[in-house]
C-alpha cells in the first residue's frame, strides 16, 4: 500500500520567480498544479518535470534526448 503523496511527472507550462523562490504551473492529465521549482534550476515551460508533494525533484528525459546528449 502506498502512503504519503503521490510521485509523477507533468509538462511544466509556465515559470515564474516569486520572493520565496521559482515556482510553476505543471499539467497533469488536463489538472494544473502549482510546484516549487527551487530543485531545477534549468527548468524552463515545455521541460516534462518529476513531481513529490508539490516540489519538481528532477527533469525527465526522453529516450532519444539522452543519448543525443550523451
């Protein structure tokens, strides 16, 4: 049984900075959720973004893209 919130990726859709730090608009199944973006720096809208009680933890990648840049 899994507890505690739920882990899962979404496309980032807008970035903003704000006083407490950058945060985000990341949509998810046509719902909109607001993340802390202070983890990914590099993150810019259209990034897909791994997300854990409302803070973006990691870039996702695609297949194809990581091997470009490796």
């Amino acid at each position: 049984m899994m507890e505690g919130p739920p882990v899962f990726a979404g496309r980032l859709l807008t970035v903003e900075s704000a006083p407490a730090g950058r945060k985000g608009l990341v949509s998810v199944r046509g719902a909109r959720v607001e993340v802390a973006l202070d983890l990914v720096p590099e993150a810019t809208a259209g990034d897909t973004v791994l997300v854990h009680a409302g803070v973006a933890l990691s870039l996702v990648r695609e297949a194809g893209e990581a091997q470009r840049e490796g």
